[in-house]
C-alpha cells in the first residue's frame, strides 16, 4: 500500500472484511454456500483505501494480517454511475503499489471473453447491463437481437458471450472465486433493492440471486456511509448467508484528523434577501483562507501550499444570467482572482456560459488536482462518490427547503487538506457554508443532519456545526510565560488495544533516520532487538529445542480399514520436514516477531553460521531456529516489552528535536507515540485560531447572547472569550476561580480530539476512554513564577463520574509536579458545592476504592467549595 493505514480503525476494519472473505471463500469452494456482508464508515474514513487493502491482500496476500493470497481471487466493481466507477479505479491505483492499470479493467461494449481473469478488478456498471446494452444482447428469451435462417441468435458484433454468460462461466469454474463489490451499496438498493417500477428483479438484485440460468455472486460485499438499505435488502435475499457486518466506529474517524472538525454556518439575522452580502463575505472567507494557507506553508517551509476553492451551490435549474452577476460579484469582490479560474460540474458535460463569462467542464474526482478550479459551479450532481478537500467554502443558493442536497455536498467537503488535523488552528480545521436562502431557524435541521455520523443518526463526538461564529485569537494581554506553562502540561491519548511495539519501534527508527535526528536507526533499534532475541535462546533454551524438533519433524496417523470387518487401526508416523514446510513455520514466526525483524536476524544468524556447506543451507538454518523460537510465547513477551522501552526512549531523548520539526513532521511522531499500548504523555499544541459561538438557544426556541469573559488565552478583537457553559453551575465555579487572588487568565479546554485539548485516560466497563477537564487557571505566585491548576467541574450522578474521578486520580498522581492544585467539583443534591483534592494522598486512595461518586462527594475526603 502507498498509504499507512490507520491503526485506529481501518486496519482492524480491513482485517473484518478479510476474515469474512477468508471464511466466504472456503464456505464456497467446498459447500457452495453463498455470503454477504456490509462495511459501513461515514464520509471521509477512506473506505476505497481500506478496499485497496483488501483487494491487494486478496491477489498477493498479507503477512501482517495473516492472509493467505486467494489465487482465482476475481472482483467485479459495481456501481450505478460510471463517473463514480472510474474515480474508485483512480483511487485504488492512486493508493495501492501493487495493483497496476492492466489489473484495474473497465469493461466496455466491446468487451468479449469467455470468463473473467484472476488477479483483476472489473469495473461494471447499471448501464452495462441494462436491457439496451450491447453486453446483455442475446441473453433474455425475449430478447429481439438477430437470428439465423434456423432461429440461432447471433450475438451483437459476432460476440461469443454476453455479459451474463462470462459471469455464468466465471461462478462455474472450479479454479476462480467471484467477489461483488457494491460500490456506494445503498443505492442500488431502494426500495430494498427487490423489483424495478415494472416489477422486474433489480440489476442488483440479479447479480446477487442470479438470472436467466446465471447463478448469484457467490460472495457480496456491500460498501457505504449509509448500508442500513442495503443490509435490509441482503436479509431477503435467496439462499445467501449473512455475515457479521463490519462497523466503523465514526467517533474513531473524527479523532483521526482525516475529517474537519468544524463546519461554520452563515445565515442572516433576519428575512431578507442577503444574496449579495453573503456572496461577498463568502469570497471574503475565500480570501481570507487562502491567506491563512498561504502563511502556513510559508511556516512550514512546505512549498506546495493548498489552494482553497470556492462551491457555487446553483439550483437545478439556474437562470444562467443570475450565475453570471454571482460571479462578477465575486470577482468584484477579489479583482486578484484569475479570470479563468471557474469550472463547472453539471450534469450536461460542457462548457457553460454565465453572462458574460465561461467556464468549462470538469470531471468531479479532477477538481482536487485541478489547481486552477478556484470557483467550481456546482448542482446536486456531485452529492456522492466525489469529494475535493481544498474546496473549504460554500455558497449555497438553494431553497431553505433544500437542505438534503446542501448537507450532501457538505458531505464531500469535510476531508481535511492534508490528511490531517492542523494543531491549533480551527480555521484550517474548518469548512463555511453561507446560505443566503436560510435563516437561524430553518437551519436547524441542517444543522441535525451534519452532527451524525452516518444514517444511525447518532451525534458525531468531535464534530462542531457552528451559526455564525466568531475568530478567537491569541490574547495580547497574556503573558508569554503563561503560554509556556500551557504547552509544558502533559497530555495523554488513548493506548491501543492490539499495539505492535517492534513495528511502532521499527517506523520509529525510520522517521528519527529520515530526519537525520539518529543516523542508522533502523540498524541500531534491530542490533538492539537481536540482543533481545539472543537473550532469548539462553533463557528459554529447553522450549526453543523442543520447538526445534516439532518444526523438523511431520507427525501424523495413517488409517487402515478391513473391507470385511469394517474395523479401523490407526498407525503413528514421522516424517522429516521439507524445505516448504520449514518456510511455512518461519513465516508464521515472523508475524509474530515482525517480518523486518524475522528477515534481519535470520541474515545474521546464517553469518554466524560456520560448518553449512553454502549460505542457503545456512539461511535454512537460521529460518529453523527463528521458526523454533516464534513458537515459545515468552520470547514475544520480552521482544515486546523491549521494543516499548526502547521506544519510549528514544521519544524522550529526541523530544526537543521533535519539537523542532515542522507540524507534518511533528504529526508523524505523534501517531507513532499513540501507537502504545500504555498511556503516554503528549505535548498540548498551541492554539492559534478558534472558533467559538457567541449565541446560544434555549428550549423553547428563544435565542440569547453568550456570556462573556476577560483573560481567557484566546478572545475577540475586544479581548473577550464567549463561554456556552454545559451545566448551570459552571460558571459559578469559572467565576470564583477568576475572584481568585494572583489570577492571570484561563484556559477552556476543547472537549474535542485536537491537539490543542489535555486528554486523561480513564476505563470504563473495561474500555479505555479519555477525559478533558473543562478548566486550566494560571495564577502569579510570589516568586514570580506561573502556576497551574486544572478544575474540574462534573455531576457526581452521572453515570461516568466515577471512572473519570479514578482517571483523573492517577493522572495527578504522575504528574504532581506540573500543577499547584488538581480539584474535581460537584454541586450536589443539597445544593452545595463540594471538591476532592487530587493532589492530596488520602483523598487519590479514597477515590481509588469507592464505589460511588456521590458517596465520595459526601465523605470527610471531600470539603466544601466556595463559590
């Protein structure tokens, strides 16, 4: 693969999909049986990279998810659109290094073969099969093609096989294994997918149960954000088998970077008709964002900077002279623009006039590439299977009571620019949509719809969707001695639950190498690693000999039946192993240990090796021994746990290097310290930009202002800080904490999956899960120094009080050091303000053994807190 994939959730969701396919493929083969199955991940999780994965483990294999290659291995891409078809071929050349163009075959009219090769990716579409396609010609009965003087039907083109026939003959040969991919799987299903208006099966529906003397797909594979449809359709289906469907957590998809977390909404305070005013400030964001680009590149020292576009959202069907004076707005607005810079996606395929300016047509999937697309003219045409992440603005033009099409297109604007969330900053973390057409209370629903994370309509955590909100930047009147004390506060991520420390060890050595921050890393963390593994033989010597002789050996039964008395004897046998099965061990062991590492320590092994008559017998050798030693569970244990150690030490030595790196760097090492299975410190990033909302609505509808503070570390341009507090006591605790004697400023901390947010790990019903305390105050002491103190106000009757009093326990507990207090707070039942010092031994070790958070508030262990 040329991406990595994410740890978080697509490589364990592509491990799902190629054990149901394992478990697909061998049910098949030998009972017949058919299966199908869904992957669901919201908008944006790299469900077509995920698929690259699987497609190339299924032609080659895959070590790392201990995959045997599917040699008949044959898929068929399907989808209803070919535009949709030909950017998913674009897409898994552009992320898969193995799958080449001959291996990624569109099929056409003149297609014509007598079945489907394997090792290939076939792209097919609704069209192709229609009734009027030239590859279906021939296959119905009723089918009114050509004939003979003897009846015979003569095939379009002389063809031998319709489309149909080389499906037919693909399902029936022995040696292949048809795998369908429904692309976008929802919508070949409406209406569940079973009949058309005229109460014909499906094109769908054919392929999966079969047609015509054409048996299903033996194994389907269903693909979207939105697979409740397609799910539903599945269950009815004939003679086919359900499989575990798998599920792409979108909390994990958010927390990744990959998406924006922000989405600010323009609308006007009052009915009117705003077209032009919010023309113009939508190219004043168009402006302003590409400034903010601009200087960010020229930070980072990165040359190619991202060109935001604009999204001209029409209706259906424009009024072409209204589109021409929208863009001589813009244009009015920006003069600097290039006067060639507009493109269009409509559904006509051509270059369109607007007044008195042109703009040509541009495929969908080319618009991220295409530089030049700076204002794309758009319909509802491009809602689905397209997404352009420099387009980071929108002006939509339709009705308030197009919110669907508007929403969708928003869809395919959440991906961040660079595949990652940029520390600090909310406005590069953002996409705008002005909708001159809404206002605050039609936007509601909008609003609701982009908050959930696919069609379960669950809120997505992490995402914001804000109206009308304001920049917060960095507040001039805080000291920077302040900032400096923010950024030395450790935060923590969650660990992962199937961490591999010799692959985090051996990608860590590689970025410390490519940043010349430790020349040969890779050799030095590998020669660390065979000390380990040589450790291992001494230790372990009697399980690695015995391990030894099973690897060399074959047993095995022979049975023997008397025809007569149907009697059976079962005879022992041993035979030595050949070279096939030796490699097979090896290869086992290597995933255990790590492929890198299994490779580099049977190289010097052989080396050692002094009485093999030549280096393979050698090699052979040393790939025995590795085999024996992937075979004792402790030497794992100990590989693993020096590989964290070396890990965490390397991270803490170069940590000031790292800081110094740009923030795609910094990011880089980032990921690879979340890879551990414990909780380890992480810098806090420095907030540059927020954005924050300065308007609140109450049940009943009534809109009011938000409350406004002095000496938070970000403001408005009057040096304030709207505050939307998530309790009605909160800001009694914010307000005495601001009273307090030597304050200097505060820090709200995002409740959010940014680097700019301190995290603490707790568990809860056995998971871990993460924390963001709401407050850090600053105070000047005596000395002259800043101190910090981390306030956490949260209900004692919530159901995770508790685990997060105990998280936030141990969190002090490690870091005592870096805070002058760390207090919990809760109003209770009687109206009190009660709080547990975490910085106090007895109150961390009550906190510890209690089983109940509004016990613990109301023990000796807890005192009153004075509002």
């Amino acid at each position: 693969m040329k991406f990595t994939l994410k740890d978080e959730y697509q490589t364990p969701a592509v491990k799902e999909v190629l054990e149901n396919l394992r478990k697909a493929r061998k049910r098949w083969h030998e009972d017949g049986d058919k299966h199908g199955f869904s992957l669901t991940a919201t908008t944006g999780a790299g469900k077509t990279v995920m698929a690259a994965a699987v497609i190339e483990a299924l032609f080659f294999g895959n070590d790392e998810f201990e995959f045997e290659a599917d040699p008949g291995a044959v898929v068929i891409w399907f989808s209803d659109d070919p535009s949709l078809n030909e950017q998913s071929r674009w897409r898994l050349q552009q992320a898969s290094d193995k799958l080449t163009i001959s291996d990624l075959v569109t099929i056409g009219n003149t297609f014509n073969r007598e079945r489907l090769e394997a090792g290939k990716v076939y792209f097919l579409n609704t069209q192709k099969l229609s009734k009027n396609s030239l590859l279906v010609r021939g296959h119905d009965s009723d089918d009114a093609g050509l004939e003979t003087a003897d009846g015979q039907k003569i095939m379009p083109d002389m063809r031998a096989f319709t489309i149909w026939d080389i499906i037919r003959n693909t399902i029936e040969d022995p040696d292949l294994t048809l795998y369908l991919v429904l692309d976008e799987a929802h919508r070949g299903m409406k209406d569940g997918g079973i009949t058309t208006a005229t109460g014909r099966p499906t094109i769908v529906k054919q392929l999966i149960n079969g047609t015509g003397g054409v048996p299903g797909v033996p194994i389907v594979w269903g693909i979207s954000a939105t697979v409740q449809r397609f799910n539903d359709a599945m269950a009815g289906m004939q003679g086919r088998s359900i499989m575990s469907h798998v599920v792409v957590d979108p909390k994990l998809v958010q927390a990744s970077g990959l998406l924006k977390d922000t989405i600010s909404l323009d609308v006007p305070d009052e009915i009117g008709d705003f077209e032009t005013v919010l023309l113009r400030r939508g190219t004043d964001k168009l402006r302003e964002i590409t400034e903010a680009w601009a200087a960010y590149a020229e930070e980072q020292g990165d040359t190619n900077k991202v060109l935001p576009l604009m999204v001209l959202q029409v209706p259906n069907a424009p009024d072409h002279k209204d589109i021409g004076k929208w863009l001589d707005t813009i244009f009015e607005r920006w003069p600097d623009l290039p006067p060639d810079c507009v493109a269009n996606v409509f559904g006509e395929h051509k270059t369109e006039t607007f007044g008195s300016r042109t703009a040509p047509y541009i495929e969908p999937q080319r618009v991220q590439e295409s530089d030049w697309v700076r204002i794309l003219v758009a319909k509802d045409a491009i809602s689905t299977g397209w997404d352009c992440p420099r387009a980071e603005v929108m002006v939509s033009f339709r009705a308030a009571t197009d919110k669907t099409h508007i929403t969708q297109l928003l869809g395919r604007m959440v991906r961040t620019p660079l595949a990652r969330r940029i520390s600090g900053n909310d406005r590069l973390n953002a996409v705008d949509c002005l909708l001159p057409h809404f206002n605050k209370q039609s936007v509601t629903a909008v609003v609701t719809e982009l908050m959930t994370g696919g069609e379960s309509g669950e809120e997505l955590p992490g995402r914001r969707v804000l109206i009308n909100p304001r920049e917060m930047k960095p507040n001039p009147a805080i000291p920077e001695d302040v900032w400096e004390k923010l950024l030395s506060l450790p935060s923590q991520t969650l660990p992962r639950k199937q961490a591999r420390p010799v692959k985090r060890l051996t990608a860590l050595a590689h970025e410390l190498a490519m940043d010349a921050l430790l020349p040969d890393a890779g050799k030095k963390a590998h020669a660390e690693m065979h000390k380990v593994l040589d450790d291992a033989q001494a230790r372990y010597a009697d399980e690695i000999k015995k391990a030894r002789q099973s690897v060399l050996t074959v047993e095995g039964k022979t049975v023997q039946t008397d025809v007569q008395t149907q009697a059976m004897t079962f005879d022992d046998f041993v035979e030595a192993a050949d070279y096939a099965v030796i490699e097979d061990a090896y290869k086992r062991a290597g995933r255990a240990i790590s492929p890198d590492l299994a490779t580099t320590y049977a190289e010097r092994l052989a080396s050692q090796v002094e009485d093999a008559e030549d280096e393979e017998e050698a090699l052979i050798e040393a790939h025995t021994t590795i085999a024996a030693i992937g075979l004792v569970p402790g030497v794992k244990s100990d590989l693993e746990a020096a590989a964290e150690s070396l890990a965490k030490d390397w991270l803490g030595k170069y940590h000031d290097d790292i800081k110094a790196l740009t923030d795609e760097r910094q990011e880089v090492y980032r990921q690879i310290s979340e890879m551990s299975a414990n909780p380890l410190p992480i810098d806090i990033a420095r907030p540059h930009t927020w954005l924050q909302p300065t308007t609140a609505r109450e049940p009943n509808g009534k809109e009011y202002d938000l409350p406004r503070y002095e000496r938070h570390l970000l403001c408005d341009e009057d040096g304030m800080f709207p505050y939307s507090a998530g309790s009605t006591w909160e800001p009694a605790v914010l307000n005495a904490e601001l009273q307090r004697e030597g304050s200097i400023g505060w820090y709200r901390n995002p409740d959010r999956a940014s680097q700019d947010s301190l995290g603490v790990i707790y568990e809860e019903a056995g998971e871990n899960r993460i924390l963001r305390p709401d407050f850090i105050f600053f105070a000047r002491l005596d000395d002259g120094s800043v101190a910090a103190d981390l306030i956490d106000p949260h209900g004692d009757y919530l159901a995770d009080a508790l685990p997060k009093l105990k998280g936030l326990a141990e969190y002090a507990a490690g870091n005592l050091e870096n805070y002058r207090r760390i207090e919990a707070v809760s109003k209770t039942k009687s109206g009190a303000y009660r709080m547990l010092d975490m910085k106090n031994e007895k109150v961390r070790a009550a906190v510890m053994t209690a089983t109940s958070a509004e016990g613990l508030y109301a023990s000796p262990v807890a005192v009153d807190y004075r509002v």
